[in-house]
C-alpha cells in the first residue's frame, strides 16, 4: 500500500481545503511531520484512517467531532485520498455526520455520512466504484487484508501505544494481539470443543439418568435394590431367577385353595335353597293370617269405590249447569257496562237505539270531506313557519355580506403593505447574518483576551525560570567536567607503579606525577549532572514553546478585539440579535401573507355574486309567504264551523263514529243476555235429572260420594292387592316344591356362610398373589431388557464423551496440557515469539547490541495461564529482566522495535500485502544525540527497502537530520500545511 495524495477541507482544525503531495514529501522515503502543539500533526493520519475505514484511532473516534468548528456553514467536510493497493489505483472520499445551521429558519439540520470509491485505472475483475458505506468499507478492508485496528498498529504508530503494549500485563497484552491477528477463530475452535463436549455432557446426562431411572424402576417392582459391592447385571440375575421360584410358588398355592372354595361353596349353595323354602312357607302363612283380620275394612273400600264410580255422569251435568250461570252472570255484567258507555236509558226500545246510530254515522260521513283541507291547512302553516325562518336568516346573511363588501379596500390595501413588510424583512436579514457572525466571534474574543492575557504572562515567567534553570544546569555540567578534568591525571598517577611503563605514554620512568585534588568529581557526578541539563534543556523547550503559543493567541485576539470593549460589543450584539428575531419573524410570515392578499382579491367577485344571488331568493320567499297566508285564512272558517268544540275534524268524526260503534254493542248484549238466562234454565233441570237416574236421592247425595281420581286409584289398587296377596299365599301353599315343608324347622345357614366367606377370601388372596407376582416377574423381565439394551447404548457415549471431554481439556489450557495454555494462547504466544524475533533485530542495532526481547511461555503467578511473557535480556548484564525497568530512552527504542517488528508480522499474517507507507507518531523527544542516530539508521533501513517512512514530531533536531518537511501552522482561522526543505 503506497499513499499518493491527501486533500482535507473542514476537517479537524483545517477550516480551508488543504492538499498533501504524499509522492514529493516520500520522494527520499523520509519525511517529517512537524508543528506547534495541538496545530493538527495527528490530525492527517486521523485523515488518512478516515478516508480508509471512516474511523479515526483511539478516543478521538468516540468524541465524534470531525468537523472544523471556524469552518463556513456552506463548506462540507471532506477527506479525499488517492493510494495504490495490490497493483490498483483507486480514489476514496468521505465525508463524517455533522450537525450545521439551517439554511431556513433557526436550528441545525444533521448533514448525513458519504463514502465513495472510484478506480484510477483498471479496476481488478471488471469491478465499478462503489457509492454506499458499506460495500466501500468491504472492498477497502479486502483489498488491505486488515481490520481498523490492525491498520491503527501497523500502518500508523500511535503515541505511546507500545510503550504501554510492552509495560502491560498478559491479559492487556492478549486483547491487543487478538486484535491484530484476528484469532477469534481460534477462540470458535475452543467454544467449539466446549459446547461440544457440554452437548455430549447432556446427551450423557440423559442416558445415564435414563438408566438410573431404569434401575430404581427395577427395583421399586421387584422390591431389591443393588448392594453396593454387587454388580448390577449380576444383581438383574438374580431378581430374574427369585421371580421364578415365587411364580411357581405362588400358582400352586393358588390351584390348593380353589378347591377348598369349590367344596365351601357347594355347602353354602345347599343350605340356601333349604332356608328359601322355610322362608317362603313362613311367608305365606303369615299373609293369610293379616287378610283375615283386615277383611271387614276391605269391604268398606268396595262399597266406597262402587259409590265413586257412579257420580261422573252427575259431575258432567253440574259442569255444564256452573258453566251457563257463569255466562248469565257475564251477560249481564256486559250489558250494565254498554249502558253506561253510550249514556242512554237502560229500557230505551232497541229500534230507537238503531235509529239514534244511524243518525252518528251520517253526520260523520257529511264531514269526512273536509279531512284532506284540515290537513293541507297544518301543511301550509308549517311551510309558512319554514319560509319565515329562511327569510329571517336570509336578512341576515345579506346585511353580513354588504359589511364585508364595505370593508374589502381598507383590507386589501393593509394586505399589500404586510406583503411588501415581509419581502423588506427577508432581503434585510441577509445582510444582518454576516454582521452577527463577525460580532460574536469578536465578542467571544474580548471575553477570552484577559484570560490570555494572564495566560501568556505566566508562560513567559515559567519560560524564564526554565531558562535560567537550564543555565544553572548547564554551569554545573562544565564546572564537573573541568573538575573531573583536573583530576583525571591524579588518578593515573594513583594506577602508576615503579618500573612498569605508563599506560599512556608507555615510558618507565614518571618524573611528574600529578598530585590528588580536592573534592575529586567521577564519572557517575558527570552522567547525572549531564542528565540534569537534558532534563533542563527540554523543560526550557517546552515552556519557551508554551510562551510562544500563549504570546500568539494573546496577540491574535487583542488584533481581533482592537479599541472595542466588551460591554459595548454585548450591547450591540443583543440590538441585532432581537432586530434579527424581528425581522426573521416578519420573514416566516410571507407565504402566509402573501396567500391573504390574493385571497382577499379574489373575495370581491365571490361577495358581489353572492349578494345578488341572496337577494333574489329572499323576493321569491316573501311572495310565496304572502299568497300562503291567504289561503290558509280562508280555509281556517270552514274548519272552525265544521270541528265545533272538538280540536279538529277527524276528532269530531271519530266521536260520532264511536257513540254510533257502542249502541250496537248495547244492543248485542241484550240479546246475548237473554240467550244466556234461558240456557241456564235448562242446565238446572239436567242436573236434578242425572243424580236420580245415578241412584242417588238428591244431587247433594251424589255430590257426598264424589273421589278424586288418586282416592279411586288408590281404592282399586289396595283391593287389588288384598286379592294378588290372598292368592298367592294359598298357591305357594298348594306348590309341589314346598310340600313337607315345615316353616318352623331349623336352618343352620350362618356356619355355612362363615366357612364359604373364609375359604373364598383365602382363594382370592392366593390368586392377588399368584398375579401379582406373575405381574411383577413380567414387568422385572421387561424393564431388564429395557435396562441390557440402554447399558448397550450408554457405553460408547461415555467412552466418545470421555475422549471429547480430555480433548476439550487440551484445547481449553487443562487436563493433560502441561504448559496451561489454550489453543488460542498458543497461537498468539507464537505470534508473539515471531515479534519477539523480528522485532529483537532492531532493537539490538538500536541499542548497540545490549538489548533483545525474551518471549517465555511460563505460567503466571498462583497458576495463572502464561504464554504472553515479554522481558528484555540485557548483554551488559547477561541477565532477563522485565521490561518496565527499561528507563524513558530505552523504553521509546524498545516500543519502537516492538512496533515495527510488529508491523512485518501483522503484514505477513494479513495475506502478505505490502506496506509501503508508515507513520510514526511521537516519542523522539526521550532520545539523546547518539540514540536519535541509531534510530535514524533503523528508518533508513525501512527506506532503503522501498519503504516512506513519515515521522510525526516537535523535536527541533528532527528538523535538522530530515531534508523533507510538512509545517503545519496554527493560526486564529485554522491550521495551514507547507512543505519545507
């Protein structure tokens, strides 16, 4: 992968379009990337991973703030990059989600997230750009054979990020290689195997439960359970064998006691039949002797019921005799009621009471013929009533019009001035935004200057003390040296001896020897003042750029504010901040008022039409009214005469119609009550008639004998039964079967009883026996072959499950693994040992041959899983130590190493996809001279193998070592690029 060409616009703190030549910066394969602080150095591979995955690495991923906040509203944010992959040119542009101003209206609107991929060249495969999110996402990460964050690790080398990778403990240092080497599918393979062996666990589970079950069911029949020294399937034989025996037992036991009961119940069956005959002679005997007794009541029942049977033809008589004086009765009832109805004399002759109907019914007949003008005439007030309320609101309605065609002018002409007032509005705001804009930014301005102010004071004070702190430094370093100087030659002359030569010069004799000074200063005095001093120089660095910075911020917002004040600036701030409310609030309401206006034009004609078109309507009304109300005075006369005192003509008619309706029902119940004297004349002298020819003296006699039906029933069937009993005595008597019988012998049954219940309850215990066992042999039989056939099944699953379960072990760091390490532990410790190696190669250049990486599969404290360990064997020493011993220095060349050597194996394991292009950023600054020269000497060798390196850093000796730069400037509007050389 070989970078070509960035352009950035309104991204981070670039408010301007800026364009990055990868191709001249990388044309020595070393470049720097160098600036104030916070001027936007990372802020170009935040770009970079943007345009390529549409994140940026680290926290800054999570603010979600990629826009330039000075950027004009009308700028989109936009990352482009140009870059070749596998042997294919190709163009990505991006641009974030972002919130910006409504271009109508208050408010933001959110500016939705682009992508597009565009081929310079030959697209492979015949493959056309992509314009979706995604699909761009999936090619980009095919084509480079990387996550997000492999690219984050290999391609650009964050600040610190190794440093803490080589201080981190195994399970930090575990997440960030499975991560990089993508080996969750070697976490699949252990979930896998555990899932797996759970799976088996409960098909295990179930067998083995299945068989238990099976075991406590053979012993729950048989009623034996297992010793626990005795083999089941010995254990089954025997039940099998004990259920045999007790069969063969128990059915012969069975076969002896139902012979016994056969024997009882034959003795038992013969003494029954003897008592039954004793019984049924006692019987007999004993009905006899009660009908005898009885038999002078049972004739009184004879002659009751005969008596009985010969009073129905005088109830029918009677009947029919109630039955007529009840109609009488009616009659009579009914024709006092007609007389009173028709108000008439109650011996008024019935041919005048003819006459006096037919007279009703013509008078009703000459007035029928007005009904239909009775009701026309409620027809027409009703319709007179109608036409009055429509007229009424008609009225109404014209005087409201004629108002509203009075008021149109005056309405229109304030239309068109509200109309033009909205335009003005609108065309004034315009011009105010820009004015706000500029107003705020300066107020915002004049607020922060004290503070800056203060800020760059403070910093200039600090850098002075830094300065006169590093002079201090600085004089203690030369007086050592001078010092150690001084007394180097006293310390030869001390190692000098007599006769042997001198190690410097080589002469034998020592004529001048120098002589010790006071307070000697050695090398280890030196060293640590000299470290001193560095420490000095970068804090003077520091705060020297510090005042700079806070100098540069207080100068661009005195020229920003200049003579103006802050209360003055807020004052006319809020004047135009209400003057736009105002005028946007008139702006909004030109739609709208522009509809009024045209609307209000268009309202003239509708008005006038409607004026004439209601006017018309209310002359037709009013004529209509006026010849109504004619007609219907006429009319009202004749009805008055014809009604008389009733409320209308149909009332009256209906009266007339009714009186004449009651004088012929008078005159039917007359007759009605004259039929009816006479039939219940009749009926009397039948009754007299029926109760002689029954036999009774009187029809109060025959009325005395009368029975209901149930005292008739129960009559007969009592006598009935007198009779059935009498009879059957005397011919159980007289049978053959009970001839000799004597009812008062003896029966003997109840020792006949007892011995048949004894011998049959002890056959039937015999027989629950016999099937109880023969029920229990056959279930024990069949819940054997059940339990055989699952013991059958169940020992292969074990066996599978036992192997399963040991490899699982393995694979998951247990059991039989020695190391106590899983199968994904494993693959990251040898992608660990390879880093280690590759990466060991550098650090020993680096450090001069003292340092290499050490990589140890050891398990962690307390039997904690190992395979992660990374110290650093020190050839000074001879000895491994842990990394976080390494001082700030070695600490950054170890990092470094370890980054890149990470890189190359990350590169390799991702499919071999060459990284022509890598970023380091940060951590320079801990070198000395002679390290930084190591170092360079390492990036040369990446270059030389065809790689550009791009160094992100503020070191000012960076500068002088690398011919190409990239300044990024920091200004009030926004960060700036240029190349330098």
């Amino acid at each position: 992968m070989r970078l070509h060409h960035l352009e950035v616009t309104a991204f981070g703190p670039y408010r301007d379009h800026q364009v990055i030549d990868f191709d001249a910066l990388g044309s020595d394969g070393l470049f720097l990337l160098h600036g104030d602080t916070g001027a936007g150095k990372t802020t170009l591979l935040d770009a970079v991973a943007f345009a390529l995955y549409g994140k940026v690495p680290g926290a800054r991923n999570d603010a979600k703030r990629l826009r330039c906040d000075t950027a004009d509203p009308d700028v989109v944010t936009k990352v482009v990059l140009e870059l070749t992959v596998q042997g294919h040119r190709l163009r990505l542009e991006r641009s974030p989600e972002y919130e910006r101003p409504k271009k109508r209206g208050e408010g933001t609107t959110t500016q939705q997230a682009k992508a597009s991929l565009t081929w310079l060249g030959d697209a492979p495969g015949g493959q056309e750009g992509a314009t979706r999110i995604d699909e761009v996402a999936r090619t980009v990460e095919r084509l480079l054979g990387m996550s997000v964050d492999q690219f984050f690790q290999v391609v650009l080398l964050p600040q610190g990020e190794f440093a803490r990778f080589l201080r981190a403990s195994t399970a930090e240092r575990e997440e960030l290689l499975e991560r990089l080497f993508a080996t969750e599918r070697f976490a699949d393979v252990e979930k896998w195997f555990v899932d797996r062996r759970r799976e088996k666990g409960r098909e295990l589970e179930a067998q083995t439960q299945q068989v238990r079950e099976l075991v406590a069911r053979v012993s729950q029949v048989s009623g034996s359970e297992p010793d626990e020294d005795q083999d089941e399937q010995s254990w089954l034989e025997d039940l099998d064998k004990r259920g045999v025996r007790e069969l063969e037992r128990t059915r012969a036991e069975h076969v002896r006691l139902g012979r016994e009961r056969e024997a009882a119940d034959a003795k038992l069956a013969e003494r029954r039949e003897f008592a039954d005959k004793v019984r049924r002679v006692r019987a007999a005997e004993k009905d006899l002797e009660e009908l005898a007794a009885e038999r002078e009541r049972h004739e009184s029942w004879r002659a009751e019921l005969a008596a009985a049977q010969r009073v129905p033809p005088v109830l029918t008589a009677r009947n029919a005799a109630e039955r007529a004086e009840t109609a009488l009765n009616k009659a009579e009832t009914d024709l006092l009621g007609a007389v009173a109805r028709c108000q008439v004399d109650a011996d008024e002759p019935t041919d005048r009471l003819r006459a006096l109907a037919n007279e009703h019914r013509e008078e009703a007949g000459g007035i029928a013929r007005l009904l239909p003008e009775a009701e026309q005439q409620e027809s027409d007030r009703r319709r007179i009533g109608d036409l009055a309320s429509k007229i009424e609101a008609d009225e109404r309605e014209e005087a409201d019009l004629a108002a509203r065609q009075t008021a149109l002018p005056e309405r229109i002409s304030n239309a068109r001035a509200a109309v033009e007032e909205a335009k003005n509005a609108g065309i004034r705001l315009e011009s105010l935004g820009s004015r706000l804009e500029e107003l705020t930014a300066t107020l915002a301005a004049a607020r922060d200057l004290p503070a800056a102010q203060r800020d760059s004071e403070s910093a200039k004070q600090r850098a002075q003390e830094a300065v006169d702190a590093h002079q201090r430094a600085r004089d203690l370093v030369q007086d050592l040296r001078a010092r150690r100087l001084a007394g180097m030659a006293a310390e030869l002359a001390g190692q000098l001896s007599k006769g042997e030569p001198c190690p410097v010069c080589g002469s034998a004799e020592h004529p001048s020897p120098g002589t010790p000074v006071d307070d000697p200063v050695g090398a280890e005095d030196e060293e640590r003042a000299q470290t001193e001093e560095q420490r000095a120089h970068t804090r003077r660095e520091e705060a020297t750029a510090e005042a700079q910075r806070t100098q540069q911020v207080h100068e661009r917002l005195r020229e920003r504010v200049g003579e103006q004040t802050e209360d003055a600036l807020a004052a006319e701030l809020s004047a135009l901040e209400a003057e736009r409310n105002t005028l946007r609030e008139h702006a909004d309401k030109l739609g709208e008022r522009t509809d009024e206006l045209a609307e209000l034009e268009v309202s003239t004609e509708r008005i006038t039409a409607q004026l004439s078109e209601i006017r018309t309507r209310l002359a037709t009304e009013r004529a209509e009214r006026s010849a109504l109300q004619t007609t219907v005075d006429e009319r009202g006369t004749r009805i008055e005469t014809a009604r008389g005192e009733f409320g209308s003509i149909a009332e009256r008619r209906a009266h007339l119609l009714d009186l004449a309706d009651r004088i012929d029902r008078l005159i039917e119940a007359r007759a009605t009550r004259d039929d009816a004297r006479r039939l219940a004349e009749e009926q009397r002298s039948a009754l007299r008639e029926a109760a002689v020819a029954a036999g009774f003296d009187s029809v109060e006699a025959a009325m005395a004998a009368e029975r209901g039906e149930a005292r008739i029933a129960e009559l007969t069937e009592a006598l009935a039964e007198v009779e059935q009993r009498a009879a059957g005595a005397r011919a159980a008597l007289a049978s053959a079967e009970l001839a000799g019988v004597d009812g008062a012998a003896e029966v003997g049954l109840e020792e006949a009883t007892e011995g048949a219940t004894v011998a049959r309850e002890a056959a039937e215990r015999a027989a629950a026996m016999a099937h109880r066992a023969e029920q229990r042999h056959r279930d024990v039989a069949q819940l054997a072959e059940r339990l055989r056939a699952a013991w059958a099944e169940l020992r292969p699953v074990r066996e599978a499950y036992d192997e399963l379960s040991a490899l699982a072990d393995v694979v998951n760091g247990r059991g039989q693994n020695a190391r106590k390490m899983s199968l994904r532990a494993y693959v990251l410790a040898a992608r660990l040992e390879e880093v280690a190696i590759t990466a060991s190669r550098r650090l020993q250049k680096m450090s001069e041959g003292r340092y290499s990486f050490v990589h140890s599969d050891a398990a962690g404290a307390r039997g904690t899983r190992g395979g992660l360990g990374l110290d650093v064997l020190d050839d000074y020493s001879g000895k491994v130590r842990p990394a976080k011993t390494l001082s700030g220095g070695e600490s950054f060349l170890a990092s470094l190493s370890l980054a890149l050597g990470l890189a190359d194996v990350v590169a390799a394991e991702t499919g071999g996809v060459l990284l022509d292009t890598l970023f380091i950023d940060e951590g320079f600054g801990t070198l000395d001279a002679d390290t930084l020269d190591l170092v360079m000497d390492a990036l040369d060798e990446l270059r030389a193998g065809g790689r550009v390196v791009g160094l992100v850093s503020h070191v000012e000796e960076m500068r002088q070592r690398i011919s190409v730069r990239l300044r990024v400037r920091k200004s009030r509007t926004g960060s700036t690029l240029a190349v330098e050389r």
